[in-house]
C-alpha cells in the first residue's frame, strides 16, 4: 500500500508551488543553453582578436570536448550524491559551481591567444561539470514533487527553458555588439579593436546572473517526500516537508506506522539491478546517445546555413561585432521558429499522448527530414540552398524537441526506484553526452575544407544519410524497450515488487513489445 504522502502527492492538484518549482529546477537548464550557444557567436569575436579570422579546428574542438566531458563527469558524480547524500543537499552545489564557472570564463586570465584559451576551456569544463550536475537532480526532483496526471508536462516545462536559454544567448550576444559597435569609432572588417575582448567576456558573466538568482530558493526547497521516506524511511519528516508546500494537512498525510515497507536490498549495477531495471537503462541511454549523436551535429549545417543567408555569394564584409551579431540572430531565429514551438507542444501532448508514442514520432520524422535534405544534397541543395532548405532544418530541431531531446530527459526520471533514480538518469545523460562528443567533435574532424569550414557536397550527403540511419535505430530501440510511463506513479513504475524469475530478457523484450505501450508491467509480466 502507497504511504498517504506519497499518495497525496500523486494526486494533488497542480498548485502554485509547482510552477515554482519549474522556475527553480529551469533556471539550471536556461544557464545550460545560454552558455552552450553563446559559444557559436564568440568565437566569432575570440577569431577575429586572437586568430586572423577564426580559431582553428583544434582550438574549437578542444573547447567543445571540454564542456561535454565535465558535463559527463558532472551527471555520473552529481547523480550519484543526489541518491546517496540527497537532492537538495547537492542541488545548490551543482547551482553555485556553474555561476562561479560562468564568472570564471569571463575573467579568463592573460590577454595572449594560448593562456586565453588555456584558461577559457579550465572553465568551461567546470561549467560542463556543474551543468552535468544539474540535469539528474532537476529532473529528479520535479519528478519526486510532481502529480502523476501532469508530471510529464512538468518535467519537459523544466527542459524547456533550455529554448529560452538560446533566446536570451542570442538577444544579449546582439544588444552587448550593438552596444559595442556603437561605442567604438575604430571598427571595421580588418580591424578589431581591443575593447571586443570586453565584449565576449561579459556576455559569458551576463549568463550566470538568472541561475544566481535563484539559488536562495534552491536553498530553501525541502527534501523531496519520496527521498525522504522511501530512502532515508523518515515518514514523519516527508509529511511535515510537504505540509509546508502542498495544500493539504498534516493530519491527511500523517501515517499510523511511520515506517515505509523494506524496500528489496541490492546494490547499484548488481546482477538483480539488471534483471530488475537493465532494459529500462539501456533503453534511456541507448536512446539518448542516439539523439544527442544527431541532435549535437548540427554544426554540419551552420556554415552553409551562415553562407547562404548572411553572406550569400561571398562578398560581404563584416567586423567582428556584426559577424557575431549575425551568428546570433539565426541562433535566435531557429530557436523561436522551431526550437520553442517543439518544448511547447512536448508540454502539451506529453500527458496526453505518452512519452513513447511522442519519442518515436520525433525519430520517425528526424529521419524523414535527414533524408529529404541528404538524397538530393549534392545535386540541389548545395547548389540552391534556400527558403527550404531552411524550413527543413529548423524541423530537425522542431522534432528533436517534439521528440526524443524532451522524452529522453524525462523518461529516466520516472522508471527507477528512489534509492538510484538520480544515479540512474544521470547515467543515461552521460551516455548521451558521450553521444553529443562523437556527433559534435567527430563530425568538426571529418570537415576537410579549412577555409569553407563545411564537408564537400558527397560528404555532406553521406552525413546526412548517416544521421537519418541514426534516427532509425533511434526508432527501433524506443520501440522494442522503452515502457511507457503516463499516468502512473513512480512507485508502480520501479517495479520493485516483481518477481526475480528471469524478468530481465532481451528475447522477451522483442516478444511482448507489442504490449509495452498501453499496458501496465505487472499486466505485461502475465501475458509473457
């Protein structure tokens, strides 16, 4: 029988502290955002300063491979302490790391081109590190808080501010250059003058400023009720908690025996924890590399993208403030026209349709967007990239997004039991950003053409196909062994009461697929 806090937290009505709570855990993802894509357009400006007009491949990817690895690191050892030490004890932690880290990369010592970059990416790893951090116990905790008829609108409303992340990058990016270009009398396309190395190192600090703002809050969130009951099993100490930000009454949620049923004892990657919960491991973070394969090699598309609708045949000059001015505003623009839209009707549709349902939709249709831009590449669209070609790659993000880049990050929040829930997503992102490592810096690797910065037009081609390849196996993987989720609470869906009778089969995952959707685990453990 479900503990009455427990119980009342799955069907309590959707109140004002919810959406607190969206703020709070968002902010941790708006920071990822702003400082994951405000990296395009400085490094425009760090080019034209440091570099005769952009910095080499080495110097781009070794910035890139920073920040994924201590975004890795971050999500294996964040995630860990989430279970073993608690959320809210970590969560500020996480917060704080990629404030002072933001503030670092601006302060990035020395003004020479080597210890500038030295200090930039020692920084930037320790915001890779912090932003790691932050996606398990953000997840986790508006998971454990949430009721169970919208926990997955709220969930994806947290990642979703990711897309306001890239809107803010972008619009500070823009008004800082404007600011800049106006103030400097001496500026022009082939000459940078000294105060543009001010301008890229406040636009990294400006980014630190609305996840500091809320870290008090973050400090002021009691300890999730599940954690509190069902791992550190003080009842009365998760009803008080929950009193204090749920409308409901101590006396509703007080327990008669203040103790929570034994849960099964077995350790973390132990061969029960497989047999219990492999395939739901494997399925998040085999799903996840997937996606972030795809979803992180969009690199493949901005110069062509830059070429064909900032400098269209070539000729036009920019300085160093109006190149990145531009590099931002077709950030800014893919992120209102696609981007946005696809967080929005996630929040929408995750409740009502079911997160597989919505995951395979956006792998189907990611694979038929790779497509139709990869088959007639190198005979039209390289010749004639235009409005169309446009149109199609803003729906690679509108469909990673209406697709497996949400479902991914909300799905492992919701399949594993209290005691390794944060270990367990955090083990699923880390995959996945290994997945963004290979579909970043592996694509960056395989441009030949130094000067275009783009893959010739058969290799373009074969990319693509790549990609949608991807996509398909994408597909498959959610298909045969991803569970649904909706409508159920987290305690039904740990599956901790189960038999230990074999549950664990490859063999029976493909033969009871067909049942996964709409049914469910206890109905589908019957019918095998």
């Amino acid at each position: 029988m479900a503990l009455k806090v427990l119980s009342a937290l799955d069907t309590s009505k959707t109140q004002y502290y919810h959406f607190k709570a969206i703020i709070i855990a968002g902010m941790g993802l708006f920071t990822d955002a702003y400082d994951l894509f405000c990296i395009p357009p400085l490094m425009r400006l760090i080019g034209r300063i440091y570099y005769s007009d952009k910095p080499d491949k080495k110097a781009v990817s070794t910035m890139l491979f920073l920040a994924l690895l201590g975004t890795v690191i971050g999500q294996l050892v964040f995630g860990r302490l989430g279970d073993l030490i608690g959320r809210r004890r970590v969560y500020g932690l996480a917060l704080m790391l990629m404030v002072l880290s933001s503030v670092g990369c601006g302060f990035s010592i020395c003004t020479t081109k080597n210890c500038v970059l030295v200090s930039l990416g020692f920084f930037r790893f320790l915001l890779g590190v912090g932003i790691g951090g932050d996606y398990p116990l953000s997840a986790t905790i508006m998971s454990e808080f949430a009721n169970k008829r919208t926990r997955g609108a709220f969930i994806a409303a947290v990642f979703s501010m990711q897309g306001f992340g890239i809107v803010a990058s972008s619009t500070v990016t823009m008004v800082v250059c404007t600011i800049f270009k106006k103030s400097s009398a001496t500026v022009s396309e082939d000459h940078t003058p000294p105060e543009a190395d001010v301008a890229w190192r406040l636009i990294l600090m400006l980014g630190s400023i609305p996840a500091a703002l809320t870290y008090y809050w973050r400090m002021m969130m009691p300890e999730t009720a599940r954690y509190t009951a069902l791992v550190e099993r003080n009842v009365v100490q998760a009803a008080k908690d929950m009193e204090k930000v749920l409308d409901v009454s101590l006396s509703q949620i007080a327990e008669e025996f203040p103790l929570p049923p034994n849960p099964p004892q077995y350790s973390l990657l132990s061969r029960q924890f497989l047999r219990r919960h492999g395939r739901d491991l494997f399925s998040c973070s085999a799903a996840w590399f997937l996606v972030d394969v795809v979803f992180y090699s969009s690199n493949l598309f901005q110069s062509l993208i830059y070429h064909s609708f900032i400098d269209h045949d070539g000729t036009k000059k920019l300085n160093a403030y109006e190149e990145a001015f531009e590099v931002a505003k077709l950030q800014a623009i893919v992120a209102v026209c696609s981007t946005i839209p696809g967080y929005v009707v996630t929040v929408y549709f995750i409740d009502r349709i079911g997160r597989v349902k919505i995951q395979l939709l956006g792998f189907f249709f990611m694979a038929l967007v790779y497509f139709a831009i990869g088959i007639p590449f190198e005979f039209y669209w390289d010749k004639h990239p235009n409005m169309g070609f446009m149109f199609l790659y803003c729906l690679t993000f509108f469909f990673a997004n209406f697709g497996p880049n949400t479902t991914t990050f909300i799905v492992p929040a919701e399949l594993f039991p209290a005691r390794f829930r944060s270990t367990c997503h955090g083990i699923s992102g880390a995959v996945g950003k290994v997945g963004a490592i290979v579909g970043s810096i592996g694509f960056l690797w395989a441009t030949r053409d130094e000067d275009s910065g783009k893959l010739n037009a058969t290799e373009m081609t074969i990319a693509l196909m790549i990609l949608g390849g991807v996509c398909v196996v994408g597909f498959v993987v959610t298909y045969f062994f991803t569970f649904e989720t909706m409508g159920r609470s987290l305690e039904d869906n740990e599956n901790e009461e189960d038999d230990d009778s074999g549950q664990f089969c490859f063999l029976r995952c493909l033969t009871d697929s067909g049942l996964r959707t709409n049914s469910s685990r206890s109905e589908q453990n019957i019918a095998a």
